[in-house]
C-alpha cells in the first residue's frame, strides 16, 4: 500500500473521535431536556436532531475500518500479527456501526427486538474494547517502533477494567446510591478511553508513516 494511502487512513483515527464527539455535542446542546448522569449516551439517538447522533455512530464505524486498516500497515513485525490489528480493529468498528443500525429503545417504553439487540452490541463492544486493547499492546511490546506506546496502551486497557469492576458495588453495596452516575460514567469511559487512546497512537502511526517514504 502506497504511503500516501497509509497516512490518509491513518488520518481516520484522529478524525473518527473528534467528529463522533463533536456531533454528540451539538445534539446535547439542542435536547435541554437530555440528563447526562441518568440517560445513556444511545438516547441521543432519540434526540429531536438524533440523525446526527446515528450519522457520529456510523462515521466511527465506517472511520474505524479504514483505521484498521491504516494502523495495521505500521503496527507489527509479522504478517500474523498484523492481521490480529487490524481484524480486531474492524471488529471494534463493526460493533460501533451496530449503534447506527440498532438503535436504542425511548425511555419509558418495553424493550423491542431492536433495543435488546442494541444491547447486545453494546455488551459485545464493552467486553471486546479492554481485550483489543490488551493485545495490541502485546503486539507493540513486539514491535521496537512502538515500544513507547505499550504502557499507555496498558494503562488504557487497565483503567477500562477497573471503572467495569465498580458495577457489582452499585447493585447492593456501599456505591449503591450512585448507581445512575456510575453507570453513565461507565459508558464514557467506554467511549473516551479509546478515542484519546486512538488519537495517540493515529500520532505515533503518522510518524511511522511518514518513514515509509522513498527517501
């Protein structure tokens, strides 16, 4: 793949979050009555400019695979390993392109075939996000280039972990009275730490890029 094809690629991982987040933001701004602490960030969807909201969802899924693709052209010492990248990453995208698709119920209403296959999505991404995480960080150990990018990509993985392990403490425990806010904390953990994380390492995977040339 020519570099100049690497490097626009590569260019989605720093564009997929900022524009997924800045439409988020616009739909907030125009629905007062959105609560950020007790509805999700899927409710947007329902918002009185929720097209925005499912379009944010569709462009990270359709920006993440060509990330995937950009990434995995500098991110790897095998072919073998390469390919974990970037199937991961598509797979990730996938899952984020099942939000635009599938989305969630109003509140107030039953759960619909529509909305408890939206959960599903969601749980998948929940679980699968920590796990990609973790091994791309297995790949980077590997790879002398990224070396730098290993204890971020940990880190990344590992605050994920931990923000998932105070869900029990909030069904019948001391945190319990927080639950809606942990809950919705939660979710955008699940969302910001992997878009901070991928504009990171879309900023490394440039500099790779840009070596790639003829010089």
């Amino acid at each position: 793949m020519p570099p100049s094809s690497v490097r626009i690629l590569i260019l989605a991982g720093v564009v997929s979050p900022i524009v997924s987040w800045g439409l988020s933001v616009v739909v907030i701004a125009r629905w007062p009555s959105y609560d950020p602490v007790a509805q999700s960030i899927s409710l947007l969807a329902n918002a009185p400019l929720g097209w925005l909201q499912t379009l944010a969802f569709a462009l990270t899924g359709a920006l993440g695979v060509a990330w995937a693709l950009g990434l995995s052209a500098v991110l790897g010492v095998t072919a073998l390993a390469r390919g974990s990248v970037r199937w991961l990453l598509v797979f990730q995208a996938l899952l984020g392109f099942g939000f635009a698709l599938l989305p969630t119920d109003p509140d107030g209403i039953p759960v619909s075939t529509i909305g408890a296959l939206h959960l599903i999505d969601f749980y998948l991404y929940a679980l699968m996000m920590p796990l990609t995480l973790v091994a791309l960080g297995l790949v980077m150990r590997r790879d002398p280039r990224w070396r730098g990018a290993v204890r971020p990509t940990l880190v990344a993985a590992t605050t994920v972990v931990v923000s998932s392990a105070l869900v029990p403490a909030t069904v019948d425990g001391i945190l319990t009275p927080w639950l809606g806010l942990l809950e919705r904390l939660l979710e955008r953990l699940y969302v910001a730490i992997p878009s901070v994380w991928q504009v990171g390492a879309a900023l490394v995977a440039l500099r790779l890029a840009r070596e790639l040339e003829p010089s």
